[in-house]
C-alpha cells in the first residue's frame, strides 16, 4: 500500500460543532420566518438528526409529527423555501462569528497543507455552508486548501451511504486505501467505511453514545499540544493529540 495520500473530512460535528448552536437555530429562525409555530429544542433536533440533510431533516419532522394531513401544502416546495430560509440564517450565523472550529483542527489542517497532503472534503450539508465556513475561521482563501469538496445534493443518496465518499474519491484520483477519513457520528462511519476508508472518529455531545464499531480510533477531540484528547476506542499509542504522525500511523495499522 502507498503511504498516506490525502486526507477526507466530514464539516457538521467534525470540523465544528455546528449543529446545536447553528443549523438547530437556524432552521427554529426559518419555522418563525414562515409563521409556523415550530421549534426543535435542545432534544428534539438530537433525534432528527437521525437523517442527514437538512431537507431531509424538515421532511422526517413534518412524517413524524404527521403535520399537513388535511391541509394542502406543495410540501416539497414548502420544504425547500424553509431550507433556503434556513441557509441565508445559517450563512448569518457563521459570518457574524459566533460558529469556531473545534480544538486542534485548524491546526491539523495547516500542518497537512503546509505538508502538501491532498484534502478533500465529503460532507452532507450545503456547499456555500462550507466555503462560508473555511473563510470565517481559516480566511479568505481555505477553501483553495481542499482540492475536491463535495457537498450537500451532490449525490442522490446522503450519509450513510457511501455515495459522497466515491464521489471524493472520484475527483481526487485516489483509492479509498490512500486515504483517512474524519467523522464525528455513525452515519458519518458508516458512509466512510462501506467506502472502504479508515476512519477516525472525533465525537460531540449529540453523537458521544452511538456505536463506532470498525472506526480506526475513537477519540474525543483532536486535541491540542498540552489539551490532549481523551482516547475513547483504540490505540494512539504514546501521542495526546492528533498530528501528521499520528494519522500516517493509523493509516498504516
Ligand atoms: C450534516 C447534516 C447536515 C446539517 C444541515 O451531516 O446532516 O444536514 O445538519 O445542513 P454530516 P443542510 O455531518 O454527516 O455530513 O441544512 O445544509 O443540509
Ligand atoms: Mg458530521
């Protein structure tokens, strides 16, 4: 096997912590926007993201709480106006500051282009919510890091299917062995490893208690130099935090 060649990450949970604070918010600021008397509380938006996507998300909550029954709505378009809505307060948040990165990634991050490492990006929520995101934490020009990101309704079939890691794989040219990915929930795992990658988990409070079974390792964060992670599954051997020789060793166990 080739040593590492490039590096695959997932955005909402693993590159931050977006989804209590941020999209959660968001999507309560469209329901009110649209005049529907909805709201997803701390609990409730745990249990929808049960399904990725956030069209998907509204289409779960309207079936379970069998909303609309007797009324006649397009609901497809009434979804879609709610997850524009959605995104314009979504891209509002992040502008404004108030969404950062998660311990040690920005780091990891500038260590593995400064390295020349190939990054790619393979994640379910809407494009422009990533370059938004890459800019108001790293700068103007972070996107430009990554040289394939593959987002949102790019493929049919979201998280856990493994469609959006092919694609990724596709555009960068490489096998899935050439490669690690980084996760932070079980559908997430499940979509990197059906396409074959090793993958590191780095899990948040909604996704702490689900099954990471065949993750690479399981950590709680990356960590940084003195504010180590805190090994959940598996073997980091004698590092405290996540950096290049960490990840080449994984790769190659
Ligand atoms: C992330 C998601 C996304 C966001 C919402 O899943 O499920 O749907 O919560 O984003 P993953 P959009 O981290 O597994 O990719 O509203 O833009 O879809
Ligand atoms: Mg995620």
């Amino acid at each position: 096997m080739a040593g590492l060649q490039a590096l695959l990450f997932d955005v909402d949970g693993t590159l931050s912590d977006t989804e209590r604070d941020g999209h959660r918010v968001a999507f309560n600021r469209a329901f009110a926007d649209a005049g529907l008397d909805w709201h997803w509380d701390v609990e409730t938006y745990g249990r929808l993201l049960e399904v990725s996507g956030g069209k998907e998300r509204i289409a779960l909550y309207i079936n379970k709480n069998k909303l609309f029954i007797n009324v006649k709505y397009d609901i497809k378009s009434l979804i879609s106006q709610l997850h524009q809505a959605k995104t314009r307060h979504y891209l509002d948040l992040l502008m404004s500051g108030q969404i950062g990165l998660r311990p040690g990634v920005a780091r990891l991050l500038r260590d593995a282009h400064g390295a020349g490492l190939r990054m790619g990006i393979a994640t379910t929520t809407t494009r422009r919510n990533v370059t938004a995101l890459l800019k108001a934490t790293l700068g103007q020009g972070a996107s430009g890091w990554f040289d394939t990101i593959v987002a949102g309704d790019a493929v049919a079939a979201k998280k856990p299917a493994p469609d959006i890691y092919h694609l990724a794989l596709q555009q960068l040219g490489l096998r899935a062995v050439d490669c690690l990915a980084f996760e932070d929930s079980r559908n997430g795992l499940l979509a990197a490893m059906s396409a074959g990658l090793k993958t590191l988990v780095t899990v948040n409070a909604y996704t702490r208690g689900q099954n990471f079974d065949g993750a690479a390792i399981v950590l709680d964060q990356l960590g940084e130099p003195g504010a180590g992670f805190r090994v959940l599954a598996g073997d980091a051997g004698d590092s405290s935090f996540v950096d290049l020789p960490l990840l080449k060793r994984l790769h190659r166990t």
